[in-house]
C-alpha cells in the first residue's frame, strides 16, 4: 500500500470511539485497524501533521497515539522514516482475548506511578500473612465488612496520627482498595449532597479527573504555580464546593503546598461550607527533610484524607484509606458492597506490619534507595542533557524535566519508544492544553539502578534527533521555581 493510498482510505479506516481522551479514542481506533487488518503489514501512517488536521486535533493527540502503538509493537518508527505497521493478524491466532496488546518490547520505562516492585517485602509480608492465617478468628473468614476489618482501621489511624499528623479514630478510617476507589466514594457522596462541581489541579492526575466525571461531577481545572495550588482561582467559580489537592507532593509538578496556600485551603473550606479531598501522594518519600504532615490534621471537619500502599509497597495489593469526618463516614462504607474492599485476611497481615514496625522499617529501607536512584538519575541528566532542567521539590518518585524551548517534548516521547524507552509528556495530565509543552515527567521508582544511565543515554539521542520544527519558540513558564 502506497503512502497516498493510505492517506485517502484514512477517513473510512478509523472508526473512533465516541467516550475518552482524544489520544486514548485514537489510539484505539489505530489498534482496533491494524488488528483487523484494515491497516496491512508495511503499511505508512500519514505524518503527525498531516493526520492531526485531518482529524481537526492537536499534533501532540496524533504523537501520543503513534508512541503509544510503538511501545505495544504494532507499529514501528524509525528517525528519517515513515511510522510503519508492524504488527499483522496472521502472526498469532485469533483468540477470545485477541483484543489485548502484545508483550510491549520496553528497554527502560521511565514513566510514573510505579515504586520499585523488587523491594517488595516478600519475606515481612509472608510472615506476616502465615501469623494472620494462623490467628485469624473463623468469623473473619466471611465476607469482608464494608468499611474495612477494625484491626487495619485502629492500627491506620495510629500510624497516620504518628507520622503525618493526622487527628482521626478508628471509626473515622474507612478501607478502600486504593485512592481511586475512595475518591470514586467521595465523588459520587458529594453529587448526593448536591455538589455538582469539583476542582481539581492542572496538570494533576487524570485518571481521577474522570472518576469524578462517571459520578457525575463537572470538573473545574485550577492552575498550580511554584507555590503549589493557587487557591485564590477557587474564589472564581463560586458554585465549587469541593477541591481535590495533592499538597505533599503535587502530582506532576512536583511541587509542595505552601504554608500559607495550606492556611488558605482550609480557610476557603470553611467559608463555603465546603470539602478538600488531600490526595496523599507519595507523600512518604521526602529527601531534603521529613515529610510535612498533612493539612487534614489542620480541619479534620473539612478535610477528606485519601491514601493507599500503592506507591510504598504494591499496587497488587489494593489496599487503600479514607478518613473522613463523621458525617461522610457511613456514606463511605454503605457506598461500597460487601466484595468491594481487600480481602480480610491482607487487611490483617497489614494491620500486623503497621503494629509491629515492620511497615516504618520498609519506608526507611526504600527512602534511602529512592535518595540515591534520584540522585543518579540527576546527574546522568546533568552528563548527558546539560541543557535540561529539572524541577519540583526533592521528593516522591518522579521529577519534571524541561527540555528547552527548540524541544517538543512529544516528538521526544515517539522518537524515543522506537528506541525502547518508554516516557510521558507532561501535557498528558492537562486540562487545559492550550500551551505547548516542552516538558516530560520521568519516573524512576521501578527503574533499575544499573539501567539509569542506559536509559538516559537512550533519551539523549531521542532529544538530539527531535528538536522542534516549525513551531514558535515559547516557552511556558507554568513550572518555573
């Protein structure tokens, strides 16, 4: 199939879906074609440009989309060459679960959101759950109670009060099966309550920016700055009565809640009668000095706290919390089903860590080993992209690297998955996407430490063949410190 022939079938080749972001919806529709085998082995892609006017969209929907396909293996990418197909439907047999993508062929993943799955606690963990089974009562053995078993929920609430200043009972904690499931709880209690509008960061973590929307919630991005949050954008929209906030460790940024934006959060609460969801994240992982504690120990009346064991021991687990104020509590646990919690039984062995240190000592263990992954990482940047910065406060599992004005930061994310090296543009977690980005989050919790430096050196060569063409040279100053 010639290139011109690909360009004019492209209109009846892709079929998207009518729900998502527009780079998922086209993702799928070019998955959806090639499987099908309306798109042939060998077959180019129109160029970036060319596809995103076609469709009415930005270039960066279309270069997130080719990445995307690149990493799973269905189409292949070369510097100088035409995005290819690849991948082709007779190569494996058509089975029920056809539809899912191949084993990705990833060299080094360098995107956020996980921590370093071989640090697991097997060892704790296992005595831990061997004891649990051993002592556990047969009439925990049921189903679980909506709400969490009560021995987590006392030890929860002990451990947060000690090491994030949280002021909660056990009646105030709720178990969740990580911070998504509880926002989801939270979401759809407030659209009981007759908030329809919710504020949330931007950029901030889009995966519960559509939770909040499935509960029927419209969704109000506010900018964050420097400084975190700017709490004084919520005053715009006087019909948002509730904010959801990462104030440890802001998620992408980086960034930290100020004292004084901290001081006005709860005060703008207060005076609309209003919730701050305070998402914790990774807000065990502080490099510089301790961990601040949370602000839900500043108004316990106002604020939902929102956590899970995802980012400091597995997200297999699902293991997550909510602590609310007596009056959302019993909305929590009735929002929930009987099968909608963890099961008991890791509920207990959890339990059985936080009471007996074993869970602080592992916090400590993976606190020093992510100190030093972030300072190697640090300097392979500063060896092999001098002219990159990065930013965000010492912290968490992820930084935020500025690649220049000359850089499009999603040219670098395809050219560099044709080499291997999986990476996320921060426009990924924006709402609103009118300014270009120059910038990529880069994860290094699961990265290896002996792969820092390989990893690095494969984004270097990604971000020397990628320099922006064509484009204005500007600049946003959105995370400048």
């Amino acid at each position: 199939m010639t290139e011109s022939r690909t360009n004019l079938a492209w209109g009846a080749l892709l079929d998207l879906p009518a729900t998502g972001a527009k780079h998922e919806r086209l993702t799928r529709a070019l998955r959806a074609a090639v499987r099908s085998g309306r798109l042939p082995t060998g077959s180019a892609l129109p160029p970036s440009r060319v596809l995103a006017a076609d469709l009415g969209c930005s270039r960066w929907v279309v270069t997130q989309a080719y990445a995307q396909l690149v990493a799973e293996g269905y189409l292949d990418a070369r510097v100088g060459s035409a995005t290819r197909v690849r991948w082709s439907p007779d190569a494996e047999p058509m089975q029920p679960d056809a539809g899912r993508p191949p084993t990705s062929p990833t060299r080094f993943d360098l995107t956020p959101g996980l921590p370093d799955l071989r640090a697991f606690p097997r060892s704790r963990w296992g005595e831990a759950l061997r004891d649990q089974t051993r002592r556990v009562p047969f009439t925990d053995l049921g189903f679980p109670v909506p709400g969490g078993h009560s021995d987590l929920r006392r030890a929860l609430a002990d451990h947060l009060h000690r090491c994030r200043g949280v002021v909660a009972d056990t009646d105030d904690v709720v178990v969740s099966t990580g911070v998504t499931d509880g926002a989801a709880r939270m979401f759809r209690a407030l659209r009981a309550e007759g908030i329809a509008r919710v504020a949330v960061e931007d950029p901030g973590w889009t995966r519960l920016h559509h939770v909040a929307r499935e509960a029927g919630l419209s969704v109000v991005p506010v900018p964050v700055d420097e400084h975190g949050l700017r709490v004084e954008e919520l005053d715009r929209d006087p019909s948002v009565r509730a904010v959801l906030s990462t104030p440890a460790h802001q998620f992408p940024t980086g960034v930290t809640l100020t004292a004084g934006r901290r001081a006005a959060l709860v005060e703008w609460a207060r005076r609309v009668d209003g919730v701050v969801l305070e998402d914790d994240y990774d807000s065990e992982f502080r490099y510089d000095h301790r961990p601040l504690s949370a602000v839900q120990g500043m108004c316990p009346q106002r604020v939902v706290l929102l956590g899970s064991v995802s980012k400091t021991l597995s997200p297999a687990l699902g293991i997550g919390w909510v602590v609310a104020p007596p009056r959302w509590c019993q909305v929590l646990r009735t929002s929930g089903t009987a099968r909608s919690g963890p099961p008991v039984l890791d509920q207990l062995a959890f339990a059985r860590l936080l009471r007996t240190g074993g869970y602080e000592r592992h916090l400590r263990s993976v606190r020093r080993r992510y100190r030093a992954r972030r300072a190697a990482l640090l300097a392979a940047l500063r060896r092999r992209l001098p002219a990159c910065r990065v930013t965000g406060t010492a912290a968490g599992l992820h930084l935020v690297a500025h690649l220049g004005a000359d850089v499009d930061a999603a040219d670098v994310v395809t050219a560099a998955a044709a080499r291997g090296l999986r990476l996320v543009d921060l426009r990924t977690y924006q709402v609103d996407r009118r300014e270009p980005a120059n910038y990529l989050v880069l994860g290094y919790g699961n990265l290896a430490d002996g792969a820092i430096d390989d990893a690095v050196a494969v984004l270097a060569a990604a971000v020397a063949d990628q320099s922006a063409r064509d484009r204005p040279e500007v600049v946003s100053d959105r995370l400048s410190t």
